[in-house]
C-alpha cells in the first residue's frame, strides 16, 4: 500500500489499512490549511490532530467525532481503527512470557 490513497499527494499516514487526509479547509485569517499533525505514542497509538478525514483500505469514510484521535498500531483494538488500550495488556502479557 502506498502512502498516498489514490495518488493524493495530501494522504498523511497509511496505519493498519487506515488513510488519514488533510481535509483541506483554510484558516480564514491566514488564509493557509489548518496544521495536521500524526504523533508516534511508544508502544501506542498514533495520534492525529487537526483538520482531516480518515478512510478505510476500501477509500470509504471512517466517521470520527473529534478533532484528536488514537489510531490503533498494535492491531488488538476492537474499535478499529481507534485505539481502546489494549496495547497495554498486550505489552504486560509479552513481559511476563
């Protein structure tokens, strides 16, 4: 998979299947994008704030209802794409194994 959906130069990240793209929209006083910016959590999520949309492996929306979310790295979640913790157990599992 290519870092880009669809040859969109606008395409940020690619994680387990999941595009995430600027949107696009402007500040009006300045008149350039809203910042987007993907923060590397170790051995967590990656979060991603500002102004974007994120789409499944098939380029359908995903619907999000922040400005700031945790997408899932680990592959363990159950509300994929988002992060609900279970990186934590996974973590805690492997250091006693």
């Amino acid at each position: 998979m290519s870092s880009t959906r669809a040859g969109n130069p606008d395409a940020l990240i690619e994680s387990t299947g999941v595009s995430v793209v600027a949107a696009g929209s402007r500040d009006s006083a300045s008149g350039s994008p809203d910042p987007v910016s993907v923060m590397a959590c170790p051995g967590g999520p990656l979060l991603v704030r500002g102004d974007f949309e994120v789409f499944d492996a098939d380029g359908t929306p995903v619907p999000k209802n922040r400005e700031t979310v945790a997408l899932c790295r680990c592959g363990g979640s159950k509300i994929k794409p988002w992060c609900d913790g279970t990186h934590k157990l996974l973590k805690r599992s492997s250091a006693t194994d």
